[in-house]
C-alpha cells in the first residue's frame, strides 16, 4: 500500500495511473515524473520497491498538490475579486467565467431554473 501526499494510491492499478488520483497530478505530469525516476509506466503500484517509493515521495513533494493547490486556486479566485476584476465578478456571482453566454444557458454554474411563484401558468379571462 503507497501513499503519498496523504493519499493510499491503489496498488492494484498501473502506477502511471495510480499516480493521478493525487489532485495535482494527471497524465501527462505522471508520466513526466515516471521518466525522471527511470521507473516503467507499467509496474504496479504495490510492485515497487521502497527506494522507488521513497524517490517517487520525494519528487512528489516537490509539485503544488492536494491541500496546497486548492488553497493557491482559492487565493487567486480572491485576488481576482479584491482587486475588481471582470473574472473576479464573474466568479462573485457565480456566473460562468470564460466568457460563455449566460442569457440562455449556463445552467450547470447557475443551477435549477427558477420560475415565477409556483411554476403553475395561470388561466386568464379573454
């Protein structure tokens, strides 16, 4: 069993693969990070020796991943907003950001569509 980052990587799978369950680490920088440390992209993660784990830890440590990432992404989506950018608003009103239309759909960031008191259409007189 590896774990690296505070993350239990599954043995089972491939390492290259196993590698990105990490936040921080996908496909391509785990294969970086494999051909760094000259390790094959096949061996299974419980098949590594403890030299491997312990060189693939420590070059691990050295990317922005799990807890860090997240606390620089939340620190820039603040800037952003401190200093009044349009991204910054877009992001306080929780509006898509990368300049999709938002008149019509967005409903994945907005959320449920809301209709007028009930939802039911009223009946009128002609």
């Amino acid at each position: 069993m590896l774990r690296i980052s505070g993350v239990v990587l599954p043995g089972k799978k491939r390492i290259e693969i196993s590698l990105t369950e990490i936040k921080g680490i996908g496909r391509p920088l785990s294969r970086r990070l494999l051909t760094e440390l000259s390790i094959d992209f096949n061996t299974h993660a419980d098949d590594l020796s403890e030299t491997e784990q312990a060189r693939l830890r420590a070059r691990v440590e050295k990317e922005l991943t799990e807890g860090e990432l997240m606390r620089k992404i939340s620190m820039d989506i603040k800037r952003l907003q401190d200093i009044g950018t349009w991204r910054g608003y877009r992001h306080r009103r929780k509006l898509p950001v990368r300049g999709q239309t938002s008149r019509r759909n967005a409903r994945t960031r907005r959320g449920k569509k809301k209709t007028g008191l009930s939802g039911r259409t009223v009946l009128t007189k002609t």
